[in-house]
C-alpha cells in the first residue's frame, strides 16, 4: 500500500507554555499561558536537519533523538508513513525544565505540523487521537490538554485513555510567573512525592479543585482558598525551596500563588491592576514576567 502524499510547502506551528497543576489540580487541571514555541517543519529530500534558536540552542540534540523529531516521526508512522526528508528550524522561548510545559509545547509542536504536511492529515487524526497520542508520548494528559487546546483544561484517563475538556478563564485573571535560574528535573521533583497522603489532605485537595473550576472561570475572587495545596507542593519543597518559600510568602500577602507544573516556576493569577506590583514581589534571583491568557492552543500559522 502507497504511503501517504506530503505538502511541498512548510507548514509554522506555535505551540504555548502551559501551568499544570495550579496547586490542588495535580495531574489534572492546566492553563494555557501568552508564551510561544514557534517551528518550521518541510518535507525534503532526504536527511534531517534542525536548526535551534533561544532556549536550548546550546543543549538540544539536532538528531533523532530530540523530542520534536520523535513526535514528528511518531505521528508519521501513525498517518501510515515517514517523509523521505525533513527540516526542522525551531524558536524557542519556553523556559526548559522550569515547569512551564516546554516538552508539551515540543510534543505538541510534533503531532500538528507532522498532520499540517501530511495531506489528509486533519481527517485522519482528529483532535481527540491528537490528545491520546500527545499523552501517550508525554505519560500525562495534563501539560498537553492545555497546549492543544487552549484556555483552562480538566485532563483525565478513561481506560487508559487520555480525555479533557476545555473551558474559559475569566479575562480578569492576570498570569504572572516568576522563573529562577535555576531548572529542577520533573523526574526529582516526581521522585519526592509520597505513595500516600492523609485522608483528609486528599479530601481538602478535592474539594480545593473543584472551588478553583469555578474561580478561574467565573469568580477570580476566591481564587486564594481555591489554589490551596496539600498534595504535592510541600513535599517538594527539598528540590525548590526558595520556590516554595516565595509561594506561601504571596499567599500571606493575599496573593493566590502555586507551583507551577513540576517546578520550580511560580505562578500568581492575579487581577490586572494587581499585576506590576505582585510582579515587583519576588526579589533577586526571579525573572518575573506578567503574561496573556492564551485562548486558541497549538495552532498552525501563516510562514512571516
């Protein structure tokens, strides 16, 4: 059987960073953030040749072995075939190992442009095996709901298979992360999470998860009580410390802060006239950025 027909021309796709978690969410819940991974991905020849600027251009594999390249080829094999060639020109500018989803963002980036080249591509990998298969690759629907999908997403497995739905934040919310220097491993930071929690730690978390649905979406102004956590962040306060000490520092000052994602990251949603001065709050060593909401996801764009 003849394998599948590809595009000649390039195809561009931004992918954004995302906040997994968002305190009592864990593994769950996620927010797509105003911040983008741009590639480039042709159909040539023959070979493989990538080209990395901004995050990671100095520690990126430019082989197989780099994560955009094994979801391009992962989807290729699932739309029936691989490309005799490609090119591969990237544009990073989610931080790495930060817990702002940048391997979503690459996984992600990999899945839409291999289906954008591949002609009939849309109809044979729909938004829903885009998830599944996203999962697949990244072991977690969390980071990767958000990134496909946009806004505010609620992940989940149903027998063994990835689901989510997507919902709106409210447009008063005001994300402002505050990156360190410094990245931790989601592998560590996973490595310091007990087998166990208390009964009634997991019975606060739920009912936290389920407040935070509706401040996010609808009423911004519980927000404080609704990303409270007992799940997952003090028990990795040993890999980030000064993370967790800037988180439960705002939220003495009324700010709703969380860990984002793994870490060590720290997001606040906050209202818009709040923004500059929290922004202000989090002293030497951050990098303190106020971002945009993003609404739309993985998209593909027209080549600039």
């Amino acid at each position: 059987m003849a394998g599948p027909a590809f595009r000649a021309a390039a195809v561009r796709v931004r992918t954004p960073a995302t906040s997994a978690n968002l305190g009592p969410g864990f593994d769950a819940l996620g927010l797509s953030l105003g911040l983008y991974d741009d590639v480039v991905v042709r159909v040539a020849e023959s070979g493989l040749h990538i080209d990395i600027a901004g995050e990671g251009a100095d520690s990126l594999p430019r082989d197989e072995s780099h994560l955009l390249v094994r979801s391009l080829r992962t989807t290729f094999d699932l739309l029936g075939g691989q490309p005799r060639g490609l090119e591969v020109v990237c544009a990073n500018r989610i931080p790495h190992g930060r817990g702002l989803g940048s391997s979503a963002a690459a996984i992600c980036a990999g899945i839409v442009a291999a289906r954008a080249v591949t002609i009939g591509g849309a109809e044979r990998l729909d938004a829903t095996a885009m998830l599944e298969l996203a999962t697949e690759i990244e072991g977690h629907p969390d980071n990767v709901a958000a990134c496909l999908l946009g806004g505010f997403t609620l992940a989940w497995m149903d027998g063994g298979a990835a689901r989510a739905v997507r919902m709106d934040p409210a447009d008063s919310i005001v994300p402002v992360v505050f990156v360190p220097g410094r990245p931790v491993a989601t592998e560590t930071a996973r490595g310091l999470l007990p087998r166990q929690v208390p009964h009634v730690d997991a019975a606060a978390n739920a009912g936290r998860a389920a407040l935070l649905v509706e401040a996010l979406t609808r009423r911004p102004e519980l927000l404080l009580p609704a990303t409270e956590d007992r799940l997952h962040q003090e028990y990795r306060a040993p890999a980030m410390p000064e993370s967790v000490a800037l988180v439960n520092r705002l939220r003495a000052d009324g700010v709703p802060a969380v860990v984002s994602g793994a870490g060590p990251t720290v997001l606040a949603l906050v209202e818009d006239s709040a923004a500059e001065k929290v922004a202000r709050l989090a002293g030497e060593g951050w990098a303190a950025n106020r971002l945009a909401l993003d609404a739309g996801g993985a998209s593909v764009l027209p080549l600039a």
